[in-house]
C-alpha cells in the first residue's frame, strides 16, 4: 500500500471549486471546476484503501475505485484512467452527473465526522486529464466481424453497448430519431450539470472507432419512419435501447389548462436554445414567470436550477414528503437552494386554478405518517390544510413512463410487462422475439444514467455470445 494514502485521519474532505450562486445564475456553464493537481492528489489519498470496498460494490458498474485512487494519489494519471475506463464507457459523464452521494460516496466506510471521499470529483479530474493528454483513443477491433448489429437509441444505454460491440469487431449502427447523438445526455440533463461538448466529444471518439449514427430515423410505421421488420432485416441482431419519455400525467381540477407542461418537454427547449436551435420566442421559457415545479427528483431540480437561469420571477419546488424522504441528490437540492429556489415540503397538489391559462396551484398541506410495506412514512393530508401558490407555469417532474412500442412499431411479437416495459431474458437481454435485445430504461424503467451504461455494456457482451454461437457465423478476413 502506498504511504500517501489513509490520510483522511488528518485531511478534511473537500470538494471542487464551486463558482458563486449569483454567478451561476446567469448562465448555463458548469459550476463545479476540476480540482488541481494538487488537490486531487490530497483527496485521492484520503481513501482508506479498505478491504471490502463498498464504494465498488455500491456503484453500478463495479468500478475498482480504491485501484484508481491510490494512481492518482501517486501522480499515475494515464494508468488511474485505463483502470477507470476498463469497467466504465464514459467516466466524465459519471463524474459530472451521478448522485454520489447515494452511490459510492454514501456507501463509503469513513465515518460521519471524517466524511467520505470526494470520488466524483476525482473521478471526472482523472477523465479530463485524460482527455487533455490525449490518452482517450478509440478502441479498434483487433478483426473485423461480418456481422452487423443496429441500435435504435443512441443515449448512453445505446452508446455503451455500441462502443463495446465495435471494439469487438461487428459493424455497428445506431438509430435515432432527433437531430444529436446523446438522448437524455443532450437535450434532458442541463448544461450546468453536462456541458455539451463532453457528449459531442464521445461521440467523435464513436465515429473513429467505425460506429454509423443514422439520426433524424424514427423506428415505425408513420411516413418517413423506418418499419422495426425493415430494420431487423438489415442486421444479424437488434438492440432496442430507446429509454423512456413519456410523461407521467397529473389529474385533478383544472390540470388541462394551458401552461402546464412536461418536464422534458421544458428541458428540451431549453438545451436546444443553448445548443443555437432557433425555437419560437417565449415558447417553454420561464422569464419573468412565477414557476411551480411539482416533483421531487433529479428532474425536478434540473427544472428549478434551469428557470432560475432562464430568469423567472420566482421558482418553487412542491414535494409531498419532507427533505429527509426526497429521492433527488442532496447536493443538487443545496445547490437549488443556493440559487435561489424555495422548496414547499409536504405539499401534493390537488388542482389547478386559472382561466384558460394556469394562474396558480391548489395544494394541500400533508403529514408523514407510519411506515408502509416498504417502510417508507406514508403521507396523509392535514385538517384544513388547502393552500395556493401563484403560478404562470406549472411543470410536471412525476417521472417518466415507456411509449408503447409494440403498437408503434406495429410488431405484436414483442412482449411488454404490465408497466409497459419490454420483457427481456435477464441473463441474456433478448425480447421475446428472437435476435432482438433490449437494455436500459426501456427494461427497467426510468432509472440512472450508470444503470443505462451497466446495461448497455452487458447486453452488447450477451449479443456478441449470440452472434458468435449462430452456425452461420463468420469472420471477414482480416
């Protein structure tokens, strides 16, 4: 073991730079800065480098981070990030946008007091180094395979499962109906959390290594779209890695009104606006507007933090349980808060007031209760507890449901479970139709984007097993 590690004993934790709210506010850019070399040397050494790493076994990908925390605590960057990268596709997006704090930072054993180590942070320092001395080289098949798979979906359970398929050698073909690689990466994930050109930059990396985006190419049976049977003629096995985007609705009194939007829908715009889209003036933007986000996810606050850089009037977040019980990142509820939103704990909305357009929301004041079969408090309302919030726009952030693929696609062969997800083998992440896969949301429901990337990673290694064992399988000459 290196000296320079177990020094959480006399060195604090700290975090990254972190750019002023009032700055902040006024733009889209990143607000955390990479920690120095220095810094990140100091903090990579506070890992106490422990025999059952929990960190690992709590992160999604089983990334061996005490491996690549003691290389960068001794100034071996080059080799802390082929560590890195050997179990995840893309660890600068990680590093930016996973909820530590409920992964491998909560899950590490220092204990409250000495506080854990800042992995993200370290994480994307490792990464970028990288990236800057030009040791992040597309992976090259060592042969090249005849076969051909196609993705439809080119978000990050699409993109992991392309690039591992490519550096194994069959020709690679991703589909997507918008206009950017990325999916939620691009156009969901704002640019203070995500800064676009980090995406754009994998995806040249993609294009090297041979993979063949199709964009503007919807799978269905609409004019213009690809039939899903067209698609599946094209190549020896399918990857269906769409994630889900529908929108869960919210009922009650007046929840038609106009100004009442999805909370994609409001993101969306809003990406495309910085990305240089030309959008209609005023559409989905929140200037001078009092805003009411309903929802207590990572959604949620990526839609608070945007209308507070969009220069809304007010911004207000209504939760129906308290802080303790938010599902969001406790980092990105300080950093909300920080600039400037106001959360209204224990409010579920019960209608919504106005003529023609939303004017305010009717809530109602809830209490926590016993634990239900979950062991989460349950919620029950207050005695007299109405009350309403002014509002001009309303966003819906109640999570995300799957769009109905087999009617769509007009294939009945592809089976869905009851919550409209495809059903795949969980070993082998085939469907129900055969040489056809699924991963990621679409097979486990909204979900994070380091889910996405497991997912993708393993189903393009159950694909290759598929393909390889198929009689009619065969090598191009090398």
């Amino acid at each position: 073991m290196s000296e320079k590690m177990l020094s959480f004993v006399s060195v604090p934790q700290a975090q990254p730079p972190k750019r002023q709210a009032d700055e902040r506010r006024k733009d889209f850019e990143e607000i955390y800065e990479d920690f120095s070399p220095a810094q990140a040397k100091v903090q990579s050494s506070r890992c106490s480098q422990c025999g059952v790493p929990f960190c690992s076994i709590h992160c999604p990908l089983g990334n061996n981070i005490p491996d690549w925390l003691m290389l960068a605590a001794n100034g071996r960057l080059e080799e802390a990030y082929n560590v890195s990268q050997a179990t995840n596709t893309f660890p600068e997006i990680c590093g930016r946008i996973c909820p530590q704090d409920r992964l491998c930072e909560g899950n590490c054993v220092i204990e409250k007091g000495f506080e854990s180590v800042t992995i993200g942070a370290v994480e994307r320092y490792i990464t970028d180094t990288a990236f800057e001395n030009g040791w992040v080289k597309p992976v090259l098949p060592l042969v090249e395979l005849e076969s051909s798979v196609g993705i439809i979906g080119a978000g990050p359970a699409g993109l992991a499962a392309a690039e591992r398929l490519r550096a194994t050698g069959h020709q690679v073909h991703v589909y997507d109906r918008h206009d950017r690689v990325g999916g939620l990466l691009i156009y969901g994930i704002p640019g203070f959390k995500l800064e676009k050109d980090i995406v754009a930059r994998r995806q040249k990396l993609l294009e090297e290594q041979g993979v063949v985006f199709h964009l503007g190419a919807a799978i269905g049976a609409g004019e213009g779209e690809i039939a899903f049977e067209e698609l599946r003629g094209k190549h020896d096995a399918v990857l269906v890695a769409t994630g889900v985007y529908k929108a869960r609705e919210i009922g009650g009194p007046g929840s038609g009104l106009a100004g009442i939007v999805p909370a994609l829908d409001y993101l969306t715009a809003s990406n495309r606006r910085s990305l240089g889209d030309t959008l209609p003036e005023g559409e989905l933007d929140a200037t001078g507007q009092d805003v009411v986000v309903i929802g207590g996810g990572d959604t949620a606050m990526d839609c608070v933090r945007t209308a507070i850089r969009q220069g809304a009037k007010s911004v207000k977040c209504l939760y129906r349980r308290d802080r303790a019980n938010m599902p969001g990142s406790v980092r990105e509820v300080k950093n909300a808060e920080e600039e400037g939103v106001e959360f209204v704990w224990l409010a579920a909305p019960e209608g919504f007031l106005g003529d023609g357009t939303v004017s305010g929301v009717r809530a109602q004041k809830m209490r926590l209760g016993m634990p239900d079969g979950s062991g989460r408090q349950s919620i029950e309302p207050e005695p007299d507890g109405l009350f309403t919030v002014k509002a001009d726009m309303v966003i819906k952030a109640l999570g995300f449901d799957p769009e109905p693929l087999p009617e769509l696609w007009q294939t009945d062969a592809l089976k869905t479970s009851r919550w409209g997800t495809l059903q795949v083998d969980r070993t082998s992440f085939e469907t129900s139709v055969s040489g056809v896969f699924a991963a990621g949301d679409i097979v486990r429901g909204a979900s994070l984007v380091v889910w996405a990337i497991r997912d993708g990673r393993d189903a393009a290694a159950q694909i290759d097993q598929w393909i390889a064992a198929r009689p009619s399988s065969s090598l191009a000459a090398e």
